[in-house]
C-alpha cells in the first residue's frame, strides 16, 4: 500500500495529477516497468517547473513504490529524501500526507537496507496517524506491516509479531482485502522462520502460515486483475523458499496468464 494518492485537485496550472496516476497504473497493470518509470519521471520534472510542489511529492511518493519494487536503490533513496524535505519545507508534519510520505520514505529506505534510520520515520507515521486517523483506517495496515519487516530486520521479533498481528486484525474487518491478508501471511512465515528455534514448531507455524496465504489467494472472490498478478508474483518466490515448488509454479502461473490477457486486450483495442 503506498498511500498518498488522488488526493490532488486539477486546477489551472497545476499538474493533472490524477491523470498521471491512472496512466501509471495502465502501464503497470500490463507490466511495462520502464515505460512506468519514464512517465513518472517526465511528470516530476514538468511539476518542479510549475512549481507545483504537492504534484510533486505525490509523484515522489509513487516513485518510492516504484524503485524499491525494481531494486534501484540510489533513485529510491533519493526520492525518499527530496519527499521528506517538502514535507519539512512546507509545514505538512501534522497531516495525513506527511505521515504517508513519512512511512513510505521509511519503507524505502529499510528496503534498502538503512532500518535504523529509517524507524523515527516509521515513529512519525505512526504517531501522525495515531492522531487523525481512525482505528480501522486501512493505511494503518500498511504501516503495521512495514513496521513489522523493520523490527524484524532489527532482530525484534516479539514486536515484529505483534505489529503483523495489529495489521491483520485491521485488514478482517475491511471489504476486498485478501490480497494484503496474503502477503502478511507470507510475511509471517518468514518472521517464524527466524524466530521459532524448534525445527518442528518453525515447520508447523510457517506451513499454516502459508496455507493461510493460498486460502487468500484462492478467495472466490479475489479479481483476478493486474493487482492479484502482481500480489502471486510477490509471494510466489516464498512459496518456493519454503519448498511449496507446486504453489510457486502455480502463482506465476496465474500472473503470467492475467498480464497476458491485459497485453491481449490492450494491443486489441489499438
């Protein structure tokens, strides 16, 4: 969950900025990464040159998403920073946007590897979202989530535990949430893998863990869109970790057939 968008207007002279998103996401529905990272990219520059700083930060927030997801580490640091400063340069440490930009320049920067560096962000997230946010909001779940792969990056695994769980118990009580409920499933796996020293209690906690996930993943009423390929192909190499080789063949299995399918249709409709 990257937050932090279509919460721009379309006045005049201001980026359109909600175009710019849903173009972004047709291009990373039918998987052109590159093409996505053009557009972007394009967009930010054009808003610096209006001057349009709020056009600006939410493209910065979509490009924290995008660089971490594609591994390119400079970029993704670099968009965390120049987020983190109009946040700062604009007084906006006390609203919902600055602690989404907050969370997401924290994701960024544990993904690359800076954990501790990036928990006072994490902290302020939490604390701005504590304040104005209500309990069940769903950008809670995507920030217990994060928080739990930072503590568990930094060897926290009791608070790396709790975290998942406060996630789950906000994602069971919103609608069309299972794609988030898989992945924190996998996520907890992994966290049991590290945690739990006896063989067989690693074993059982992490096979129902994954079970779970499936269970998700199969939901009759999961869209099989661009967003569930892109969720198998998240979780699919855990699958495999974990030696559940038939799970991980079936998951790029159905990616590899919905990108298919938008690919179809889209050079259909040329």
């Amino acid at each position: 969950m990257t937050g932090g968008r279509r919460h721009e207007s379309h006045q005049e002279g201001q980026i359109p900025v909600q175009d710019v998103i849903r173009q972004l996401d047709r291009l990373l529905e039918q998987n052109r990464a590159d093409e996505a990272e053009t557009h972007l990219e394009a967009w930010l520059e054009r808003a610096a040159e209006m001057g349009d700083w709020r056009a600006r930060l939410t493209i910065l927030n979509e490009l924290m998403g995008f660089h971490r997801s594609s591994g390119k580490k400079e970029k993704g640091l670099s968009a965390s920073a120049e987020g983190i400063r109009l946040v700062r340069d604009h007084g906006m440490e006390r609203t919902v946007t600055g602690g989404t930009t907050f969370l997401n320049a924290a994701t960024t920067m544990k993904a690359f590897g800076v954990t501790e560096e990036a928990l006072p962000y994490y902290g302020e997230a939490e604390r701005i979202f504590n304040r104005l946010l209500e309990p069940g909001d769903y950008r809670f779940a995507g920030l217990y989530n994060n928080l739990s792969l930072a503590w568990t990056d930094m060897g926290q695994y009791e608070k790396a535990e709790s975290y998942y769980r406060r996630a789950m118990a906000v994602l069971k009580e919103l609608p069309e949430s299972e794609m988030e409920l898989a992945v924190t499933w996998v996520n907890l796996a992994c966290l049991y893998e590290k945690k739990e020293r006896d063989l067989s209690r690693r074993e059982e906690r992490t096979g129902d863990c994954l079970n779970r996930a499936l269970a998700c993943l199969d939901g009759p009423d999961c869209k099989r869109d661009g967003y569930y390929a892109f969720t198998c192909t998240k979780c699919a190499p855990t699958f495999g970790h974990f030696g559940y080789f038939l799970a991980e063949r079936e998951l790029k299995r159905r990616a590899e057939a919905i990108y298919g399918g938008i690919r179809h249709e889209q050079h259909e409709g040329a």
